[in-house]
C-alpha cells in the first residue's frame, strides 16, 4: 500500500479515534450516563457517543447567559434526527410524531430536514429513552443519522414517474440497511434489548472483513461522516453534489436497468483554512443492478481504511481521492466489489426545485407538493402548519414523502379525496398563493438558537431576508423568475449554501460571507465574493445584480449563468486548487 493511501497514520490519531475504540461497540457508558441527575447532559466520550445513536446535545442559545448568570447550568436538551431512508412515512407513524413532539419537547414543533427526514428539538433527559422507544413503537429509529457513518440514505423525490420511483426507493432502503451498523448498542441502550430489525442484507458481500461485530464500518467506524443519495435524472432535487456516494438511476422503457456512481463530493469547510473546500462528486462509473450493494460496501470500506483519522479536517471521501487519485481509486473499487465498472451512461439534470402544488403520477393518483418555509411545522399566527398536517394525516389514504428541499408530499390521493385534502391545506395555510418562486426556492440551516456550530443566524434570519428579496425581484420585474438562495449559520454546509447561485455563509452575528455563481441543476460551486458583511451590504450588492440580470441575461438565463458570463466571478474548475483564489473576483 502506497505511502498516499495512509500517510495520515504518521501523525497522532483525532481523539474521536480513540473513544470510538474505546466505546465498546458505541455503548460507552451512556445507560448509566442516563440515570445521573445532576446534569441534563452527558458527559465525556457520551457527549459524542450519542451521536451514532442519532443525537445532539444542544441548548438554548437565547437564554444561555441568563442562566449562567443565574448560576444555573445552560437548558441541556437533545436534538434526535429520525432514520427515513427515501422520506417516505405513514400517516399513522406522522400523527405518532406530531403527538411527541407536542407533549414531550421543548419547542413542539416538528422540523423538517434537507437530509429527507424530520428532527425533534429540545429533548430533556428524562425523555430521551421514552422517546427512542415511542419511534420504535412506530416503526421507526434514529440509528446512524448522525456521528462517523453512512447517514441517511436520500431519494428522488419523484411522485410523477411511480415505476422508476419505486424501485429507486427500494434500493435507497437496502443501500441504507446494508450499511448500518451492526452492533446491538442502540437496541440494548434504548429498547432494553429488543431487536430493531433482522434483515439478509445485513450480512457482508466482502469475502473478508475486518471485524466479525462491524464487518463493514469496522471497530473504528468511518474516519468522519458519509452521505449517499439515490437520484433520478432529470431532477437534482437531493443535491448529489454535497454527497459522498450518489447512485443516479438509469433506466430504460420506465425500468431501472443499473446506476450511474458519483463519489467525492461535499460542502463543509472551515473559515480561512484552505485545506478545507466544497468540492462536486466525481464520476465512477455504471453498475448493474447486480453489484449496487457490493459497489455501496467498496466505496465505503475503502474510504474506512484509507480516510485520514489524524485531521478531521481533511477526513471526508473527497479528500481521500484528492491524495490518492481517482485512477487509484477506483481500481480499488473494482477490486473490492469483485467486478468491473462499465463506462458512464448518458445522464443529464435540469433542476433540482420541487413542483409545489399538484401533480398527477403514471398511476393516476395525485401528489401535492407543499411548501414548509424551513422545514419548520409549528403552529404560528394565523399559519397553524402544524395542525394542517395533523388533520391531513387523519383522513390521507396514501403516504407522505419529505424532500431534499425542506417541504412535504402528500402523495397517492385519489381523485375523490383531491377536494378535500386541498381544503384542509389551505385552511391551515399549507397552501398560500401568495409565496413566491423566490421564497419557494430558499432554504436555511437551523442554526440559532439551539445548533452549537452556529456563528450567525439562518432559519430565523431567512423569512425577512427573502421578504427584502421578494422586494428587489419586484422592483426589476423578475419576480415570476427566482434565484437558488441557500443561508446557513457557518461552514459546516447543512444549509448547502455551496450549491446555490446565491450562498450567504455565516460569519459572525449579522454577518454573512457572499457566494455567487452556482446554477439551478446543482452541478457548479458558487465563489466566494465578499468576506464578513452585514445584510445591508449584502441587499445592495444583490439589488445592482439583479436589476443587471433583468436587463442583460439573455433567453432564460439563470442569474447564476448570468454571474459566470458577465464576469461577477469566474467559475470554479477545480476546487481544490482554485475555490480560494481571490484573483477569480472580479
């Protein structure tokens, strides 16, 4: 093995390394931790560990001060991100959700994510383990949606193509099994033993594995976080771009035929550190739907074995290839999945929005896309959302689908109850004909006040900031017209500001660093424009842009496109190289 495949095992290990080793198989001591009163959190390896289980410790940010002021400790809560492969849930399971999430947490709402699945926010401790065995109950469970594993596997969105659909969702369902951990922890923390699911795909494809307990993620587990999709061209609706492992659906006569693979890509960073960039996925090659779970397994167990675990910083997949090469790389992949990779097949995106509104699928059934602003479902003045799903999920025959962009299908409703799930949408304002495309195509992280990485607000910052945009779109007569705006509260890129045409990144309370230049597929890294600037400055630079756009772009120029041509930036080609490079501004 070449010096490039694990240089890093010259420099000392992250510490994660270590309590990963030491955690006997992500027990930690985190049942015991449950019982100590004396803090409403967890301590040492715990505060980590249970992040495998699907968990964040957090607390309120607005009121941290105060209480510390108070000599109180800071309102320790835990934020849980369910597993939903695909984003699709039962109405029964949603009524399960709404019912916790209205009794037992601290907000009462329920949060929708960019990662296709919902979160609970501000969990007390005396609640964690009811809560785990009230989504068990349902049918559900939190486990590897978070910590150093393949999270949760995301799938096109698509309710119009329901064949193609379909078998997309399956194989994102058995791609998602097939790499989860093994180990009982979850199960005996939370569930006092009782087994989560059995399943043949969780036995190994490699002919020899490293541990008999985690035959594919090993003792260690991954050396950072992993991310797979399934996508179906022409919709880029999951964004494969900020995506570790993409499978993009090929088919023929409305039947999946096998899979285009992408590898390497992903949106975190940090702040002034130019080892650290966003970077688009690279194209491995096509697979038959004979090797899919072979060829998920390889990449990840190559990735396991070579990923640097001294720097976290430079731990993801992309990061991987860019020491090793992609030649290298995928040589090995062939060599672990036991076959060869095929040439690329034709594939080609167009957008990446979802369709608000109704659509009618192949089988006849209607699907209604609504738009949640954020993802987040709460009952707000004169907009109770949450009610409205409540009531949906009542009377709703078929299922709900969460997309990649923060809103919600109610998809399979037959013609006779189109009616009246309308009627309850828009009572409850689920359907509001006065959002606009702009708004439609926004999106925020959570940020302030509750995630700990947040320099600058997001969610909260968004609502008003698109209302000044909204304003802007107006007054230069593109307001039928609508511009990809992401916002999230710092680098780590939960918000996927580093795939919009207009990424704003925070930076410090009430300031933002500017991004400009991606387009509507999601295939081009925006570049950074101007560093730590307050909103003001931001509206300004964006009000002499757009009124340039509506005057000078041509045919149905996107404002992206429009940004590469007119010379506001230059495009990024290769990020590792160039997506710091300031000369690239004009």
């Amino acid at each position: 093995m070449s010096d490039k495949k694990t240089d890093w095992k010259d420099k000392p290990l992250a510490d994660n390394e270590r309590l990963k080793g030491e955690s006997d198989y992500l027990h930690g001591t985190i049942a015991d931790d449950l019982n100590e009163q004396l803090t409403g959190g967890f301590v040492k390896d715990n505060f980590q560990l249970i992040r495998f289980h699907g968990m964040y410790e957090q607390d309120d940010r607005d009121i941290r001060a105060e209480r510390l002021e108070q000599k109180l400790e800071p309102n320790k809560n835990v934020m849980l991100r369910c597993r939903l492969p695909g984003g699709i849930i039962a109405p029964k399971q949603w009524l399960g959700i709404d019912e916790f999430a209205t009794q037992h947490t601290n907000y009462g709402s329920i949060r929708l994510t960019n990662r296709q699945t919902f979160q609970f926010h501000g969990v007390l401790k005396h609640n964690i383990k009811p809560m785990h065995q009230w989504l068990h109950h349902l049918g559900l469970d939190s486990i590897a949606t978070a910590g150093d594993v393949n999270r949760n596997v995301l799938c096109t969105s698509n309710p119009v193509e329901s064949n193609l659909h379909r078998e997309a969702y399956e194989w994102a369902k058995k791609i998602s099994e097939h790499l989860l951990p093994k180990t009982t922890a979850y199960a005996d923390i939370w569930l006092d033993g009782e087994k989560v699911f059995t399943t043949e795909l969780s036995k190994p494809l490699l002919k020899e594995s490293h541990d008999k307990t985690e035959p594919v993620l090993g003792k260690n587990y991954l050396p950072r976080k992993f991310k797979t999709t399934v996508v179906i061209p022409p919709h880029n609706d999951v964004d494969l771009h900020a995506n570790d492992l993409n499978f993009v659906a090929i088919g023929e006569n409305g039947k999946l035929i096998g899979f285009n693979v992408l590898v390497g890509g992903g949106l975190s960073m940090e702040h002034g550190n130019h080892k650290t960039y966003p970077n688009t996925a690279r194209e491995l090659g096509f697979i038959g739907l004979e090797n899919v779970l072979a060829c998920a397994e390889a990449v990840v167990t190559t990735q396991r074995d070579w990923g640097n675990r001294s720097d976290r910083k430079n731990a993801k997949l992309r990061y991987t290839i860019e020491r090793v090469g992609m030649d290298v790389f995928t040589e090995e992949i062939e060599k672990r999945m036991g076959a060869n990779l095929e040439p690329i097949r034709p594939y080609h995106f167009t957008e990446r929005g979802d369709r608000i509104g109704w659509v009618q699928g192949e089988d006849k059934k209607w699907h209604l896309t609504l738009f949640i602003e954020n993802g987040r479902l709460l009952d707000f003045p004169n907009r109770p959302l949450k009610s409205g799903m409540r009531e949906i999920a009542k009377v709703h025959k078929g299922d709900f689908r969460l997309t990649a962009n923060q809103n919600l299908i109610v998809a399979g409703v037959s013609t006779r109850d189109k009616a009246k799930i309308e009627r309850i949408a828009r009572d409850h304002k689920l359907i509001d004909d006065a959002v606009t495309p702009q708004r439609e195509n926004s999106m925020a992280c959570v940020s302030l006040p509750t995630c700990p990485l947040a320099m600058a607000e997001a969610e909260r910052f968004l609502p008003h900031f698109s209302d000044q945009i909204d304003a802007l779109m107006q007054k230069h007569g593109v307001a039928q017209d609508h511009i990809v705006l992401r916002v999230t509260g710092c680098p780590n890129g939960c918000g996927r500001a580093m795939l919009a045409e207009i990424g704003l990144v925070g930076k410090a309370i009430g300031r933002y660093n500017l991004h400009v230049g991606g387009n509507p597929e999601g295939t081009r890294i925006p570049r950074l424009f101007k560093e730590n600037i307050t909103e003001n400055e931001i509206l300004a630079i964006l009000d002499s842009w757009i009124g340039d756009w509506a005057k000078n772009r041509r045919s149905n120029e996107s404002f992206g496109d429009f940004a590469v041509r007119s010379g506001i930036i230059k495009p990024v080609v290769n990020a590792a190289i160039d997506f710091w490079d300031v000369s690239k501004v004009a």
